[in-house]
C-alpha cells in the first residue's frame, strides 16, 4: 500500500493512551468490551493517482456488545470472488471489503447471514468470509485455509489455532476443497467482533448442511478460553495481555 508505518513502539503508546481516555466507556464484566481501532489514511493534498504526501494515524475505540447475535448461516459466493492472487485481500485495507458490499447486501435479503467465498483461480476452494476466518474440525483435526495473500491473517485466527494446539487438536493451514466442508463435523469462524462463532448452515448451490450447535461444541470451549484470557479470569501463559495503568 505504499504507507509507511508507525513504530512497534508509537503503536502500542498510542493504544494504552486511548484506553486510558475512554476508560470510563469500558463495559462491566460480561457484558461487552472496548473495541479498538487503529487507523492509518492518506491525508496528502493529491490530485494525481500515487501515493499520498502524508498519512495520519490515529486509534479510536468504541463500547460494544457481546458480539454477533443469531447463528451464522452461509451462503457459498462461487459468482462473485473476494480476492484475487496480487491483490489486497491479505491486507487489512477497505479494497479488501468494498468488492463483497453488493454480494453481501443480496444474500442478507435472502436470509443469509454472510457469504463463503471461493477462491478466484479455481473456484473449487473455500478462503473466508465477508470479515472473518473460517475453520473445519472432523475428528481431531481442525483445518482452516492458508494465507497465502487473499486471505486476511487474523489475530483471532492465529489466537484460536495456538489455544486448539494447546488443547490437543492437530491444526492444519492448507487448500480446503467445498466438498470437504459438507463433511465437516463442526465449522466455525473467527474474528474481532464475533470472536470465534459457530457455523449452524452452510448453503451450496441448492443444498444446505447443517452442523452442531451448543455448549459441547469445540467453537464454545475455544471462545470460552480466549475471552477467559482476555477478561483475566484465565492465567494468560501466553504474554499476550498487557496492564495499562
């Protein structure tokens, strides 16, 4: 994209200090959280087609609820890709969502709560969805497509497949034919907002699957520990949380 990067360190200061500003908009316990935004957008005054001249970086947060309400249904997009190889779909920039508004908006009307999209070579492989990972569990193995540039590389996603390696599960990063999803025992996604969220149906040209739901399932367990992390109620072992004071 061309845009030069704060520090690791500018980064990080620039979190704790809006945190601390809005401390008084972070939810009780359970009962949302503080969701944080870092921004970085072109500000140059250009005309001309490159680059900007300047960029601003900022971070906002917001209060939010516990997540996505209802189950998740899929509809699989095999019309309409998300990415293409050399494209922005590995990257965290609005190109990467603006191609799947139209797409979306249709299925949404037809009850769907987001889309399943393929990839743009073969049209024969699942990569993610509208703004979330999605992952496939049968037996003990969990599979989630690789990232090799038109998928977005989570932090969700990669928080999920280092707790289900500590569970015991063999995770895999690897090309997912659709038809393998059809047999699927559990499938579930992941991502900020929804954090990680259970696949109740999965629609195909015509015909529709449905998985298992609940408090037994892998997503629940997955959720429970990574929010158990995030809240404190579960040792962080990981070095992953970080006191603002």
């Amino acid at each position: 994209m061309c845009m030069p990067s704060p520090t690791v360190d500018q980064f990080i200061d620039a979190v704790k200090k809006t945190v601390l500003a809005n401390k008084k908009w972070v939810p009780p316990h359970g009962r949302g959280s503080l969701y944080i935004r870092p921004l970085l957008m072109g500000t140059g005054r250009n005309l001309e087609v490159k680059p900007s001249s300047e960029y601003t970086f900022l971070v906002y947060a917001s209060p939010v609820g516990n997540g996505l309400k209802g189950v998740l249904n899929l509809m699989v997009e095999d019309n309409v890709h998300r990415a293409t190889p050399g494209g922005t779909g590995g990257i965290k920039a609005v190109t990467n969502y603006s191609p799947i508004y139209k797409p979306l908006t249709e299925a949404k009307a037809k009850g769907f709560s987001d889309l399943l999209y393929l990839d743009a070579l073969t049209g024969s492989n699942i990569e993610e969805c509208s703004g979330c990972n999605i992952f496939i569990l049968k037996g003990n193995v969990i599979s989630t497509p690789t990232t090799h540039g038109t998928i977005l590389p989570g932090i969700t996603r990669k928080s999920i497949m280092e707790i289900a390696s500590d569970l015991g599960y063999q995770v895999e990063e690897r090309a997912i034919p659709i038809k393998e999803v059809f047999d699927a025992e559990e499938v579930f996604c992941t991502g900020t907002a929804m954090i990680v969220k259970s696949v109740a149906s999965i629609t195909y040209q015509g015909k529709t699957i449905e998985y298992k739901l609940g408090a037994e399932t892998l997503a629940q367990k997955l959720h429970a520990t990574l929010t158990g992390i995030q809240t404190g109620v579960i040792e962080d072992k990981l070095g992953w949380t970080m006191v603002i004071d």
